[in-house]
C-alpha cells in the first residue's frame, strides 16, 4: 500500500519555514542574509500552495507558484543591484549603517 | 482539443475590457524599444510620448467605462465602475508624476529614460490591482507596482561619481528600505494568500466569497476557519505595509524622504491606489462572509481595521506634528490618510449586512482617495518647486515668507493645506465629509470621534506651514529652482482637481455612485 504525506505535514513544515524566514528578516544584520531570509518566507508560500493544490487537485496553486518564483527572481535582482549601490559607497552592506534620516 | 485563437475568440473572452490597462502595459513596451533609438539631443521626447501613453489609456477608459461588472481571463480580472473610477486616479498621478518629473530629471543629472519606463510600468501595476478579482493578479499587480519603485527611489544613485553626497546616500538608503520592507509584505501577502486557497481551493474571490459559508458551517470538523482567519490576517498585514498603516508604517517616513520628489509624489498616491483597490476587492468581495455568527455579525476583520484606523489617525497625526522637513511631514500626513481611508473600509464592513450603507461606504472611500490624490500631488509640486538640487530646501524654515518671493506657489500650497485639513469647498473636505458620514451611518461613533478629533489636531502642522509662507518673512527668498513650465502646469492641474472635487461634488459624485462592491 501507498503512503500518501498528508496535506498537514507539509503545512507545519512551511509554517515552519515562514517563521524562520520571518526571524530571518528581522534579526539579521547583513543585507544579503535579509534577501535570503525573504526567499525562504515566499519558498515557504510555495511548499504551502504546492500542498493544497495537491489537496484541492487544482491548478491554480501551482500556477501561483510559478508567478511566485519569476517575481522572486525579479525581485533579487532589483535586490542586488541595490546591494552592490549601497557597497561602493558606504563599503558596508550592513543594514544598520542605513541611518542617513532620523526623526 | 484545443482550438486555434480567432479574433472571435478574443471577443468572446472579452479581452477590450482590460483595454485600458493592456493599452498602458503596450504603451510602455514601446517607449522602450523607441527610447532606445532615439539620439541624444532627441531625448526629451521620451516624456512626451510618456504623457502621450497616458493620454491614450486614459481615453480608452473613458470609453469602456461601463457600471456593469464583465469580467475577463477567465474571471480573474473584471471591470465595473470601481475598476474605471480608480483607473482614472491612477493614470491622473502618473500624468501628474511625468510633468513634475521632466525638468527635476534635468536638473538633478538623472535624466535617463528608463526613469520614466518604470514609471509607466508602476502604473499598469496598480491599472491591474485596480481590476484584480483573483489573488494571483492582486499578487502579480502588487510587484509589478513594488518593483519600479524600489528602483526609482534610488534613482538619484545613477552614473553619479560623487557618492558621498548626502541626496546620493539618502536615495539609496531610501530604496533599500523600501525594497526590504516591501518583499517582507509581499512574503506575508502571498502566505496569506496560500492559506487562503488552502481553506477553500480556489484563488478566485468570487468563489472564495462562496466557499466562505460552507466552510464556516461546518468548520466544528475541519480546521478551515483557522486557516481563513491566519490568511485573512496575513494578507492583511502584507497589504497593511503597502498602503502605510500603523503598525506597518516605520518605512515610510525615510523612504518619502530619501526618494527622488517626483517619485514621493507618486507613491504616496499610486501605491495606496493599489493597496487600497486590494483591500477593498479581498475584504469586501473576497471576505465579507467571514462572520463569527453568518448573517448576524458583520465581517470578523472589521473589528482589526477599526482599530488599525484608530491607531493609524492618532500615531500619524501627532507625529506629524512634530516633524522639521515637509517631506517628512507630508509623509506622516499620508499614514494619517490612510486611516481616513482605513475607517471607510471598516465601515462597509461593519455595515455588510446592509448593502445600501455599505455601498456609500465604498463610495466614500473612493472620493478620499481621488481628493488625496489632487491634493498630495499638488503639496508635492510646490516641495518640488522650492527643492534646490541637492536635496537641500526641503525644510518648514524654507517657506518662510514664501508670499512675498512667490505668491503663486504661496497660494497654491495654502489651497493644498486647507484641503488635506479640510476646510469646505476643497476636495479634502469632500473626501472627509463623506467617509465621516458613512462611518455614523455604519455605527462606527468612536470611530468618528476619533477621526474628527484628529483632523482637529492635523490642522496645527498644515496651517504652520501657511503661517510660515504669509506671516513671517526671510531676507532672501527661496530661489525655486524648480519652478518651471511643466511644474506650474502641474500645480495648476492639482489646484483645478482640488476645486472641482470640492465644488462641483456632483460630478465625481456621479462617477462613483454606481460602485457597489457588496
């Protein structure tokens, strides 16, 4: 007999996975290891929509992923394009040396 | 079997209804490709024929603008007076953004054409968030608005060799925060939305409104409740980012002021455009079944947005009364709009059981919405006017006796405080006068207690700034390097949208009136 995973498992890992990420995003100080931790909360979103499509037997979940995955790569380009701005001129990608505005 | 595509075929999905965004979307391919080719002393056109694409778009929804909901794409995207109504206030901004952009590009070293590509595409981002009836367009429209603009708010980057210069650092580090709270949101949106799909196996809004019952009732079994709950409430957070609500607004000040003033002036509209359009279709279309009790409560989120809005008016209102540079002040008084907007949405949730009040509701946050936008893009051209090339000039202190060196921007700037105040006959007053009245007819009391209250307190920072421009007076008045041609057009452009919003009411009134989201 087949084991089928249950829809649950992959639920909680992805929960999981987005919380990390979330973490992630606001304990880390490098520029690089926030974007890594963004793409971990939208893989999470991935693992998550694969799951109920599976579930649901629906296109529609895997399809989003698709969307999710080409506009995270857009997004990491912007990102790192971004990332090596701010290096040539403070030498520096941590993200507590952006304090230029107070108030 | 798959058929081959006729051109009855494109009728029948009735694609022309999403002309006027795909006509922006084709319109900002092709400036692309022509900017390339154009020589360089021939650069100047790219805005024209910016405008121009606009200008188009513009024209081709004044004539599909049809009350009746059709929908295409398979249901994913629809068109109704919302979608129409909406559309217009984006392109307004975008024509507006293009004006003030020319001659501060120039000025400012930064004339590249790509600038204004990205703008464009900013735009067709919002047209399809605007239309947005399925949670991969509200995703997909979302980005595509997000991602031109963490771009151009670091414009002032470009080709500069002189990287220390505090307007360079500013606008990078104004990008940077932008880009990293804006993927932050979106990651919460998009599990939001997972968790959503999870619950009813759809990401149509229509079909989750339908699924939303059944899973309710019979939700002692399952745990498809929860999940709808955990998703409503991710979106709501991912979305909550976007259009700068407290708690979500810490981006907003630093970005507002690091970003290039053309592009302030754009996404302080543009982007809570698109947000809103988002919340509204998701809450309203997606999630108003979404009752503790079917039938007899309102909608479970509507508690969280009333209290998102309360905090939103006190928190942007104070704060704003504290800040030394406008654009800052500016950016503190857009958070505090968006809870005037915010307090709209709560009340057609709260009153969702009776679709008449919940209609005016809707409608009353779209006339906010096109107030907020004549007003702001007219307060951040006459910033712009005043702005020295090197970012300096931006302080309340700048506009000291303002009238005397130019009385024009001085008048000009004093209508744009009376209406974000909102004094009668300006569109602020309309927009308040509107929401406030749908907020007691919905029952929302303290609500409307609060928001009058505040607009009370918001009126000590804008009417400084006009005693600052009439009362007191400066040696030297402020060179207005920015003040040209396309900048007075465009102030004129925001004075005339002021008035006529807050005068002839009956005609933005009309536009709207056949809204009905519930």
């Amino acid at each position: 007999m087949d084991f089928v995973v249950p829809t649950e498992f992959f639920f909680v890992l992805s929960l999981v996975l987005f919380v990390l990420g979330a973490l992630g995003v606001l304990l880390r100080k490098n520029a690089i290891l926030v974007f890594m931790s963004v793409e971990l909360m939208l893989n999470s979103a991935n693992l998550a929509l694969v799951a109920f499509a599976r579930q649901w037997n629906s296109l529609n979940g895997h399809i989003f992923v698709f969307f999710v995955m080409t506009v995270a790569a857009a997004e990491v380009a912007v990102g790192l394009a971004l990332i090596v701005a701010i290096f040539k001129s403070k030498r520096s990608i941590n993200i507590d040396d952006l304090h230029q505005m107070e108030g | 079997m798959f058929e081959s595509p006729t051109l009855q075929t494109l009728t029948d999905y009735n694609i022309w209804i999403a002309l006027p965004a795909i006509a922006l979307a084709f319109g900002t391919m092709f400036l692309l490709v022509i900017d390339v080719f154009l020589p360089a002393n021939r650069k100047h056109w790219t805005p024209i024929l910016a405008l121009v694409g606009i200008g188009i778009s513009f024209l081709i929804n004044l004539f599909t603008y049809n009350p009746e909901q059709t929908s295409t794409f398979g249901g994913m995207f629809v068109a109704d007076a919302f979608t129409g109504f909406l559309n217009i206030v984006v392109l307004i901004t975008a024509f507006i953004s293009v004006l003030l952009s020319t001659d501060y590009l120039r000025r400012t070293e930064t004339n590249h054409g790509e600038y204004y590509i990205l703008l464009l595409l900013s735009a067709t981002g919002a047209m399809f968030m605007v239309g947005a009836n399925d949670l991969i367009v509200i995703f997909i429209g979302l980005e595509l608005l997000s991602i031109p603009l963490y771009i151009l708010s670091a414009f002032r980057v470009t080709y500069t060799d002189d990287r220390d210069a505090t307007f360079v650092l500013k606008s990078e580090e104004s990008g940077m925060k932008y880009f990293i709270l804006g993927a932050f949101s979106s990651a919460f949106l998009v599990y939001g939305s997972a968790l959503l799909f999870g619950a009813t196996g759809t990401t149509n809004l229509r079909e989750i409104f339908a699924a939303v019952g059944p899973i309710l009732e019979s939700s002692a079994e399952n745990s498809g409740a929860l999940l709808l709950l955990i998703g409503a409430a991710l979106s709501l957070v991912g979305l909550g980012f976007k259009i700068a609500a407290v708690p979500f607004h810490m981006w907003t000040p630093d970005v507002y002021e690091g970003a290039p003033t053309p592009i302030t002036a754009y996404m302080s509209v543009a982007a809570k455009v698109g947000g809103f359009a988002a919340l509204f279709r998701l809450m309203i279309v997606g999630l108003s079944g979404l009752t503790l009790d079917a039938g007899v409560d309102p909608a479970a989120w509507q508690g969280t947005i009333q209290v998102i809005a309360a905090v939103t008016l006190i928190l942007g209102n104070f704060v704003a009364l504290s800040q030394t540079n406008i654009k800052r002040m500016l950016a503190y008084s857009s958070i505090a709009h968006a809870g005037y907007i915010l307090m709209a949405v709560a009340a057609v949730g709260s009153a969702g059981l009776v679709p008449d009040i919940a209609n005016t509701a809707a409608q009353a946050g779209l006339v906010y919405l096109l107030a907020y936008a004549f007003t702001n893009l007219g307060a951040f051209a006459v910033v712009l006017a005043l702005e020295n090339n090197d970012g300096t000039g931006t302080e309340l202190s700048d506009f000291n006796g303002l009238y005397n060196s130019r009385p024009m921007l001085a008048l000009a700037m004093a209508l744009f405080m009376f209406s974000l105040t909102g004094i009668p006959l300006t569109a602020g007053f309309m927009g308040k006068w509107l929401v406030f009245s749908a907020a007691v007819q919905a029952g929302l009391i303290p609500l409307t207690i609060i928001g009058v209250l505040t607009s009370v307190i918001s009126a000590f920072y804008y009417v400084r700034v006009i005693v600052n421009m009439f009362l007191l007076t400066e040696d030297e008045g402020s060179p207005a390097v920015g003040e040209t041609a396309p900048v007075r057009y465009a102030v004129y452009a925001s004075m005339a949208g002021v008035l006529i919003v807050g005068i002839a009411v009956p005609l933005v009134t009309n536009l709207v009136n056949m809204v009905s989201l519930v």
